[in-house]
C-alpha cells in the first residue's frame, strides 16, 4: 500500500513537473510575442511619422497621438526625478562629516 502510494506521488510529481516545464515555456514564448508585436509596433509608427507608409485608419492616428503623449508624460517625470535628485535640500547621509 506505502508503494502505491509512492508511486502515485511519483506520477503526481512528474505531471506537476512537466507542466511547470510548459508554463515556463508559455511564459518565454508570450514575453517574445509582446517583444515582437512592440517592435512592429514601433516599426510601423515610424514609417508612419516619416510618411513612408500612409494608413488613413482614424484609430491608427488616435493611438499614435496617445504614444506621443503617454512619451511626452514619461520625459516630463524623468525631468521632476532629476530635479528632485539634485535638489539641495537632500543631505547625503552616507558620506562622512568630519
């Protein structure tokens, strides 16, 4: 009875296994599909801006303009971090006063 019972638990194991194997695999393949559709992504939005590709399509143009406003957002808070950063009310506490 104590084999049967290691033995299914040995199955179980080598299930539990294989499927971690293939989730793992899953997740590799989506984060290189993400990968794929972010490059033609930004591959076609420079032909576009560059008018060696024209697409009349309104929703096309809307999201453009959303990418150049959500990049515009980003450098402005790139732009508050570094002033916050250099700002001389922040004391480094990790250099030594003598």
């Amino acid at each position: 009875k104590v084999q049967d019972i290691l033995h299914i638990c040995q199955e179980e194991l080598k299930k539990t296994t294989e499927i971690g194997k293939k989730m793992l695999s899953a997740s590799t393949t989506n984060s290189e599909l993400h990968s794929a559709y972010e490059e033609l992504g930004l591959f076609i939005k420079n032909k576009i801006e560059s008018d060696e590709l024209k697409i009349e399509d309104p929703k096309v143009h809307e999201i453009i303009e959303l990418i150049k406003q959500k990049e515009q957002t980003l450098e402005e808070i790139e732009t508050e971090v570094r002033k916050i950063k250099i700002s001389t009310g922040v004391k480094d506490i990790s250099k030594k006063e003598d």
